[in-house]
C-alpha cells in the first residue's frame, strides 16, 4: 500500500513518531505495522531474485543441468558464491528437477584376435593432457528407425573430446577417422588409448595406426563396460541432454546437433572437478 510506504519511508528518514504519520495519512497504526510484519526481508528479496534466475538457466540449458550446475553457472554469471545447498532447496520449492540420465544397455561383443590387456585398469585420472585417452561408439536412431553413429575420444586429464566422428555405418573408416582427427589435433602426442574389444578397435589397421604414432593400446575385459566408464559417462550426458530431447527427422538434423552439443560440452559445461571451468578452460590454464 503506498500510505504504509510512505510512512516506512519518511520515518526512516526523519524519525518523526509513527502514530503522527497514521494521524496524517488518515490510516490505523494496526494496519501500518501488519503491513509491516508481512513485508519481504532481504534475504526473501535475495530469493526471489535468485528463483528468477535459476528458473531462467533451467530453462536455457532445456532442464538438463542439477542444482550443481545450475550454482556454477549462477555464480560465474552474476560472480556471486551462492552455496549449492541453497540452490537446490529454492529448485526443489520450485519443482524444477534436471533430466535422470538412462543407460542404454547398449554394448558390442567381438572375437577377433588382436586384443590388448586393460593396462588402463580403471585409473580414471590423468596428471596432464594427451596422457591417457578413452575412446568408443555409441548408436542413434532417426525417422523409420535410421541409424547414424558417434565415435569420440576423450582425454582424461579434462575430459574435452579431442575428436569425433559421427557416420551412418559402425565401420572402420568411421573410427580410423576419429583417430586420425586426435592424432593431427595434437601433434606428438603418445597417450595410452583405452577402448572396448569392438572389431575396429581389433583390427589390423587400428593396430597399425596407434603403433605409428607411438601410442600404448589398452581394451576393456568382456561384458565390463565400467572399464570404459569415462566414455559411457559422456554418452550418457549426451544422450540425456541433447539426443533424448527430440526425435530427430534427418540425419543432418541430428548431426547438426551432435556438433553444437559437443562444442557446449568441451566449452560451456562446467564441471565441480575442473574447479568449476568448462574442459577447454581447463586445458588452456593447464598449458599457460
């Protein structure tokens, strides 16, 4: 009510007694404080705010980023330091709930001969880049059932995607490419590649390229797919952030897609473990 404003305001301001501004206004002092009492603190005022802008980056990312994403982003945007406790409650009070990411059950079996031990032995971590890198294949479909394929590789140290390669066949040329994008992005570069027993990664001409360019292979053991679990990890972030959102038409329709998500992922999808930067800043600190 703009009386009780009125009376808030000059009160504040010359301290002249609450009852005489009543007086004057011609407005009860049992009303002038129930409006009072009933008036937001700051911190209300803080919520509201904050629940704007959170409901506003959920919304941004298509309901795909949690709490803890939600509060890097807030906190890089506005250089706030809310605490993710918070953001989660004001998130919960507002039903906003992220995508559960699914496993697609999806796995390939092999009996070629050329296999490698799991040197990698699920040592997940990685003291600099292009030290270890994780690679693998994962399928999607299109109108009628039409199926197209990613292959990517992920290096450990910050989880970027140094390379992909997206194809309507789960063939060779569609891994040996990915390969040599990797390779030619970072030149020198001698990681221990960890992958599953799928037939490219078995090959004669995968073998051939890797001993080329001085890299130690590593494969998963049979039905362990948690050997791999980087790389299912980020499929899985795909998937539910992206490919699981829509039904895609065409085949360059969801290319168009899978390059833009990527592109975020590397640049724009802060992570806790990276001290909050996406895996590109990351990398870039680590080389200044």
């Amino acid at each position: 009510m703009a009386k009780f404003q009125a009376i808030h305001d000059y009160h504040a301001e010359t301290k002249t007694p609450i009852v005489v501004l009543c007086q004057i206004l011609n407005v009860s002092r049992s009303g002038y404080y129930k409006w009072v009492k009933h008036q937001p603190t700051d911190q209300q005022k803080e919520n509201d705010w904050l629940m704007g802008k959170v409901k506003e980056e959920f919304k941004r990312y298509k309901g795909t980023f949690g709490y803890r994403r939600i509060t890097m982003v807030i906190n890089r945007k506005y250089k706030k330091s809310y605490n993710k406790k918070r953001i989660r409650r004001l998130m919960i009070q507002m039903g906003l709930k992220s995508h559960i990411r699914r496993s697609n059950g999806y796995s390939t079996k092999t009996s070629f001969v050329n296999i490698e031990d799991n040197i990698l032995n699920r040592e997940f971590t990685a003291g600099k880049p292009n030290e270890k890198w994780v690679t693998d294949i994962t399928h999607m479909t299109y109108l009628f059932g039409n199926k197209a394929y990613l292959s990517a590789i992920k290096d450990l140290y910050d989880g970027s995607i140094i390379a992909y390669q997206v194809g309507r066949f789960n063939d060779n040329p569609l891994v040996m490419n990915t390969l040599k994008a990797a390779i030619e992005a970072n030149p020198g570069a001698t990681p221990l590649i960890h992958s599953d027993r799928g037939s490219q990664y078995t090959s004669k001409e995968y073998r051939y390229i890797t001993t080329e360019a001085g890299m130690t292979r590593s494969m998963s053991r049979v039905g362990n797919c948690i050997d791999n679990a980087p790389m299912e990890s980020f499929f899985g972030h795909f998937k539910c952030e992206c490919y699981d959102l829509k039904n895609y038409k065409t085949y360059e329709e969801l290319k168009k897609d899978i390059d833009e998500y990527i592109r975020f992922y590397n640049e724009e999808r802060y992570q806790e473990k990276l001290n909050s930067l996406a895996p590109l800043e990351f990398r870039h600190q680590a080389a200044a």
